[in-house]
C-alpha cells in the first residue's frame, strides 16, 4: 500500500498484511476468513499458528510492526501473558496466533465454517 490512508480503509489490505506479517515469522497454516457478512465486530479474521510461545510473541511483534509502518494502530491485544493464544484486535481485522497445540485445541476456525477464505499472496 502506498499510503497510510488506504490500509486505514481497506479492511481486506490489512487482513493481508497481517497474513504477510505472519508469513514473514514463519508462521503456518495461515488463513484469512471473511466473516464480515457472519458477525457485527469485524470482517476478517487472520489465523496461524506456531510451534513456541516465543514463536507466537515474535509473530504478533512482527504483525504490529508491519501494521504501525502502514499507520495502523491495534485497539487491543490479548493472551501476551501467556502467549498460547494472542488475540490482537485492529476493529475490522482481528489477528489471532495460537501455538500449534492451542489452534488444535480451540479450533477457533471450526466455529465459522460458512465463511470464505481469502488468499493473501
């Protein structure tokens, strides 16, 4: 994106550079799904996973890094105690990174399986 402007008002971009964010960290199975026509509190949601919990930290740094340098900013983030699950909420995208046995556990993506995944490459 060329602006910050533009990633503020495209909700899909953001989804993407968090997706891209995660990618960079090596996280897996990263998924966008679209669940903006499903729930009133956002439109995506970007799901991965890692091995460690230190991975998981370093992925959520790198995601609310990328997101800083596009001028976004999360309203909240969640689980950095842990670090099992974090949660970090941007409004319209809601960046979720779980440690591999976590995501199997919780199969956050089980609950929304009417919505469409998104492709971020």
């Amino acid at each position: 994106m060329d602006s910050k402007t533009e990633i503020n008002n495209i909700p899909l971009e953001l989804a993407r550079l968090c997706a891209r964010a995660a990618d960079d960290k090596k996280a897996s199975d990263i998924i966008i799904l679209d669940v903006g026509t499903l729930t009133s509190f956002t439109d995506y949601f970007v799901i991965c996973s890692a091995p460690s919990e230190r991975q998981v930290q370093a992925i959520v740094r790198n995601v609310q890094d990328e997101a800083r340098q596009a001028g976004v900013k999360a309203t909240g983030v969640e689980g950095l105690e842990s670090s099992s699950w974090v949660l970090v909420d941007f409004n319209d995208v809601v960046f979720h990174c779980f440690t591999d046995a976590a995501r199997e556990y919780y199969k956050l993506e089980s609950f929304w399986p009417q919505a469409q995944q998104v492709d971020f490459k």
